[in-house]
C-alpha cells in the first residue's frame, strides 16, 4: 500500500485513540485542545502520532483558545481540529458560532460528559442541545452522533470532508463510554477505499493583490446593521437547506405496521437496535429509527417511519433533549410519543424492551 497514510488493519482501541488515528487518516495538520475528562487521551495519542506523521500539537490555556486558534489555523489553510466534554463545549460555543458566521470549516470531537456544569465525568446524552443549537446563532453545524468505534473512525474522517466541503462547523457527537471502551474495529486510509479527503485552502494570505489579481475575502463576524444580518442569515439558511439533503443520514428497519417504534440515538442506538430484535424474535412488531445527523435531523425520514408505526418509544441518557428534536420534526402528526429519560445513566437493551412489551399490553387492552 505504498504512500498509504496507514495499513488496513484490525484494531483494539478505546475510542479517544481511534479520534487521533482517524484525523491523522483523515490528513488533518493540528490539533488544539484543552484537557477535560473524558476527553483527554484525545490530545495524548495525537501527540504521540504527530511526531511520526508531520503534524502540530498545541494545548492552550483553555476551551476558549482551543477554539478560537482552530478557527486561526483554518484561516491559514491548515486542517485543523479540537475535541472537548461538557463544560468545555459550553466554552466552544462561542468560537464554534464565529465559525458558524464565517462559514469555516471547524471539526469539534464531543465525548459528552454528564450536566449540568461539572457533574460527572463519566456519561450522558445531555450535550445535544448545546450541540445542535448551541451559541448564539441558528445552528448552522452538522452534527454526527456515533453509536460505536468504527463509526466514530468512519465519522470522524468524514466530519473532515463535510466541513471543507459545505463549509459550516461539523461536530463528531459521541461520549464517555465509546470514549473509554474498547472495540475491535478496522483502520483503514480513506484515499485507498477511493475517499478523497476534500484539500483544504488558505482563507488569508493568499498570492496577488485582492481586487486586482484575484477576488477579494470577506470574511465577517459583526454586522453594523439588523438589514444586513438579515440578509446574511437568510443566505446562509438558503445555503444550509439546500445542502441538507446531501448531508442527512439515518438508520430504520422495521418501521411499517410496527406497535412501537423505538427512537433513539447515539451508544443508546445499540441497545434500542438489539431490544428491537429480541422484540421481533418474541413476535411482538417492533421497529427501530436511528438519527446519525442530529443536526440536520432526517426529518421526512423519520415523519415517514413514525407516520407507519402505533406509537414511538423516545429513549435517550438525558430528560429529553433527543425528544425535543423529534417532536419538532413530527409536528402535526398525532402519533403518540412516549419518553424512556435515564439522564446521565447508561441503558440497556433489557430496559428498552421492557417497556415496549408494557406499550404493546397497554395498546392491546384498549383495542
């Protein structure tokens, strides 16, 4: 595999190491970032791959600076990236919105940590809000949300070419448990599975004289009038919408004639994906729809899987902040959503069918 950037090979690895051995597959130049559990090892093996393979790392005073020098090294041309928990992301929001205004290409790894403020250092599904919508714009991101290792390899060299490609911040959405456990899973280089990494581009410095040689960059942050904004954002909507559909990604089986249809997202995903089958292996009609962006949401996707099912069963490690998110994308619909909120605790598949077997009872009563 000559000038391959690694072998394909079967791995170990907790899912902190696989981040830095993505984003190095991943051809990016520079990680910043600012230690916060669970998190950390993030920046520890990407500083001992970044020697080997030419690349840069700086850890900065804080989350703040992480962001705002991820934002400088884009500027320059430079793939750059950072990755972050909880509090930390509640700081990234800021330089994540500037990037949202600028429309450069940011990839923020999230291995989500229990709230609110410090809490745990362990778990959650609590940082969803504040993924997709965090800042002080519209939520002109991605956001990935991993289920497992080799989705998290896969993701997170995908987050790359996303943000270069569609120029908008990209967020690889995971947590605690994929950050720590271990998953044998397969490293590969994208450019030998015939995945071009998209190029990056210098925004500043470029050759020639702007205006005489070549086009002028005007890249803003601050607007001096609420008509100009206005016009600003409403572009950005234009642009967001129009490439929403190229973006978008999901998972379904079992959705038409279901009784319940089990949402879910992220590791929880995986216990929602085996109840379903230990569901339908018992007979009971079950089915089980998976957001992977949470941001932009499947929405006709998931309309059309719930618009087929009885009743939806929502399950997520957090007091409904998942559920947010789908009950606005079926606005309208009169199918009844019913919550499963374990915030902060993990949920197993044993839980997540035992209350569908209590829906499927219920449902039968009333017939």
């Amino acid at each position: 595999m000559s000038g391959a950037v690694m072998a394909e090979k079967r791995v170990f690895m907790t899912g902190n190491e696989v981040v830095a051995w993505a984003a190095v597959a991943a051809r990016a130049d520079v990680m910043y970032g600012y230690p916060i559990t669970p998190q950390n090892e993030v920046m520890h093996y990407w500083t001992r791959l970044a020697p080997k393979h030419g690349k840069i790392f700086l850890q900065t005073e804080d989350e703040l600076s992480a962001g705002f020098a991820t934002i400088g090294g884009v500027l320059a041309g430079k793939k750059c990236f950072t990755a972050t928990a909880g509090p930390g992301n509640v700081l990234m929001q800021e330089p994540v919105s500037m990037a949202e205004m600028m429309r450069l290409p940011v990839v923020v790894v999230v291995m989500q940590r229990g709230g609110p403020s410090t809490a745990t250092v362990i778990y959650s599904q609590q940082e969803v809000t504040l993924t997709t919508f965090g800042g002080n714009g519209e939520g002109f991101r991605v956001v990935y949300s991993t289920a497992g290792l080799q989705e998290l390899y896969d993701h997170t060299i995908k987050a790359f070419n996303t943000a270069w490609r569609y120029r908008f911040p990209v967020f690889v959405l995971a947590d605690g448990y994929q950050a720590k456990m271990r998953e044998p899973l397969t490293v590969y280089d994208p450019v030998e599975r015939g995945i071009e990494p998209v190029a990056p581009e210098p925004y500043v410095g470029r050759p020639g004289k702007p205006g005489a040689d070549r086009p002028p960059g005007h890249y803003r942050n601050t607007y001096n009038t609420e008509e100009e904004l206005y016009a600003v954002v409403l572009e950005q909507a234009a642009e967001y919408e129009r490439v929403a559909p190229e973006i978008v990604e999901h998972e379904e089986s079992g959705a038409e004639g279901a009784a319940v249809l089990v949402v879910a997202h992220g590791v929880v995903a995986r216990a929602a994906k085996q109840a379903v089958e230990l569901l339908r292996a018992e007979g009971l009609k079950a089915g089980y729809f998976r957001p992977v962006t949470l941001r932009p949401l499947p929405a006709e996707a998931l309309r059309t899987a719930a618009g087929r099912a009885g009743r939806l069963l929502v399950v997520e490690s957090a007091y409904g902040q998942f559920a947010r998110l789908v009950r606005d994308a079926l606005y309208g619909l009169t199918v009844d959503v019913v919550p499963l909120y374990k915030p902060g605790l993990g949920i197993t598949a044993e839980e997540i069918a035992s209350r569908c077997r209590e829906l499927a009872a219920s449902s039968a009563r009333t017939e």
